[in-house]
C-alpha cells in the first residue's frame, strides 16, 4: 500500500472557504483527509510557514500554449503533454487545451490527440477547447481572417460525438440556434466570444439554444454603449453564464474587474490565462501562425500592438488579481479551482480539498509566488527543503 503523506500550514483553501490551519492528507492519488483546526504538531507532518496557502490544483479552460509549444503548431498528444507538463510546474493541474481558429484538418488533428491524451490519462488534460473558427470577422482580433468560416452541420455532427469535456466558442449571431441546441444538448460547453451580437441575439442564443457562457469578459466582444447593452451588457446582467475573465494587468482595467465581479457575483467568474507558448520558457518572442508575436512583462502583441493571449499562467492571474484588481483571495482562488470545476462538471473529484478529491494542490508563499505543486499524489514542483514535525 502506498505511503500516507500529510502537509500541515496555517491558511488553506478547500475549494469553497478560506480555513485556518489544518492538515491534508493523501495516499497515491486521493486525498484521505483535510482537517481544520489550529495548526497542529503532527507527527510524519510536513509543516508550511506561516503565511503560506495551500489551495486545490488550478484549472484553466483556456491554455493556447506553453513550454514553447502552441497547440495550433502541435496538435497532437505529443504537444497536449508538452503544455500540460509546463503549465503544471506553475499551478495548473488541470486544462483544457485550446485551439484557436484553424482549418478542418488542424481541428481534427487537435480532437484526436486530447482523445488520446483522456484515454491514456495524460496528467493535467482535460479536454479541448475550440476557440473558433465560427467567429465574427470584425471582432476576430488576432484569429487569422482567412480561417474564420461558417458552422456547418457536418461541423456539429463531429463534436456532438467528442467523448471527452468540450468548450467551443463562437459568435452566436454568425450560427443557427438549433445548432447552438444540439451542440448543447450534447454536452458540448458552449460560449459567446470574438462576437458582434447585440444583446437580444446573446439572450436568444442563451434561452433556446443553450449557450452557457462568454469567452474573456469585455474583450473581442461588443461593447456596453448608451442604446445597446452588446454582449459585456447581457453578461454582466446574466449571472447564471459563466465568464472568462483574463487578469494579465493588460487586458482589462481594475475598473471593469471591479464592475464585473460587483454585478456577477463570483459563483460564475472563471480565470483564465490565454497563455501562449511563452509559459514556461524564457522566450520573449514567438511566432503565431506566421505572425511575430512579441512578449513584453507578461504582455502578448503583434507589431501592431494587436493582443494576442498572454505569457501568464493562472497562478499568474491570482496573484495579479489580488495584487492589481484588488480580488480578495478567496474569491480569486474560487474562480482558478471550484467554478472551472463545476463548469466542467467535475468539482468534488477536482477543485477541492476534501476526503476523496484527486490529490492535486497547489503551495503559494505569503507573496502569493507557487512554492510548491501535487498533481494526482506526486510534486511536479517540488517543495524546498521544509521541516518535518
């Protein structure tokens, strides 16, 4: 039988609250147990300092790239591992790894290889995410215009099939409704993003079709204006859709967080990172479907200054959303761990520490810097030499 291991600390989160002191738990994959109380003296009990936090492994729903890779240049099993390897040394024990609009072929070479990565239970994997190709031309920002095409019924008739978590973004004006509903009613998650709906046509989209949600809140997106509420108006009036929200410090101003989290609430607000290839390396430049993309602190753009994702990682939005937008911790770590859980379904097996939960977590410093991560019982990112009590 495997080892049992434990982990003591004075702060953690269980995937709904903040609690004070305890100890966690887990033998090989599973977590056996997350006790509250004052910090205790456990013998066998790796002890954090003062200050530090332990929270469930993060999950993003939107990861283009990482440790160098762009999925769109490695839609493969090969490329899933490689992003998900880099991306769980920062925090994310969980993803969904995303294509960004492409052709026919890439899109079902990107299908195939995250089947094969759920199917061999590839760490960190969790499904796709299809941002376009079914997007609004003039709202399409980086995504190449020549790629952006129409949702045909062969398109839906392949992902009603996909067997594993499925995100796909949109423009809900540029399909049919009863397209939106079989997708839908198929299990497939789908979302308003890179669009140029009005209101009433998001509102449509959402009570007969089923549409569930809005890609990176405010951006790519029309806008709030005096005699048209757009798509930032419908979702910030609708706090049943869940919404992406990208706090890189240059996406968004602290106003429009601020807005959004006081209209939302934060039950359906999901962090994500857009992170591109950067993630990981050293790189400061990276090339997107030929184009030069240019990193600079933590800020992805073309020569035109076009943004194009972000060179963060979710552990990177947290602590930027409580250093920069002023999110209260707990808040930002729901929004990284249970929301994205729940939208995908699997919160109580993923996003929460508790008797029976997959032994992910991860160890952030009184900075908020990760110090430490577990994915399914093993550290991917080792903790420093601490005591043992």
């Amino acid at each position: 039988m495997s080892k049992l291991q434990s982990l003591c600390c004075a702060r953690w989160f269980d995937g709904e609250r903040m609690r004070s002191g305890g100890r966690i738990s887990w033998r090989a994959e599973t977590i056996v147990s997350a006790d509250e109380g004052g910090l205790p003296e456990m013998q066998g009990c790796l002890s954090l300092p003062d200050g530090w936090t332990v929270a469930p492994g993060l999950i993003d729903v939107q990861v283009n790239g990482g440790g160098g890779v762009m999925f769109n240049d490695m839609p493969t099993l090969e490329g899933a591992k490689r992003i998900s390897v880099a991306h769980a040394r920062t925090g994310t024990t969980g993803l969904l790894v995303t294509l960004i609009t492409d052709n026919r072929q890439q899109m079902r070479s990107a299908m195939d290889g995250v089947r094969q990565a759920v199917s061999e239970r590839v760490p960190g994997v969790l499904g796709v995410h299809l941002e376009g190709p079914f997007l609004e031309h003039s709202r399409r920002g980086i995504h190449q215009a020549e790629l952006i095409s129409q949702l045909t019924d062969e398109d839906v008739d392949r992902l009603v099939s996909i067997p594993f978590p499925c995100l796909l973004t949109l423009a809900p004006e540029c399909v049919r409704t009863d397209q939106i509903r079989r997708l839908s009613d198929a299990g497939v998650l789908v979302f308003a993003g890179h669009t140029n709906a009005s209101a009433d046509q998001l509102q449509r989209a959402v009570r007969e079709g089923g549409l569930c949600g809005v890609t990176h809140l405010f951006n790519a997106m029309s806008q709030l204006t005096p005699r048209s509420a757009g798509v930032v108006g419908a979702a910030l009036l609708d706090a049943s859709l869940w919404a992406g929200i990208i706090l890189d410090g240059h996406h968004l101003s602290p106003e429009s967080v601020a807005i959004a989290w006081r209209m939302r609430g934060s039950e359906r607000m999901l962090l994500v990172s857009d992170a591109m290839a950067p993630v990981g390396t050293e790189q400061s430049e990276f090339l997107l479907q030929g184009v030069r993309i240019h990193v600079r602190n933590g800020r992805c753009e073309d020569d035109k200054g076009t943004l194009a994702g972000a060179a963060i990682s979710l552990a990177d939005a947290v602590r930027i959303g409580v250093n920069h937008y002023e999110i209260p911790l707990e808040s930002a770590l729901f929004a990284a761990t249970a929301a994205p859980a729940r939208l995908l379904g699997q919160y109580g097996r993923l996003g929460q520490l508790k008797a029976g939960a997959q032994a992910d977590l991860v160890v952030f410093d009184q900075h908020l810097k990760v110090r430490g991560v577990l994915q399914r019982g093993e550290w991917c990112l080792p903790l420093a030499e601490l005591n043992h009590v």
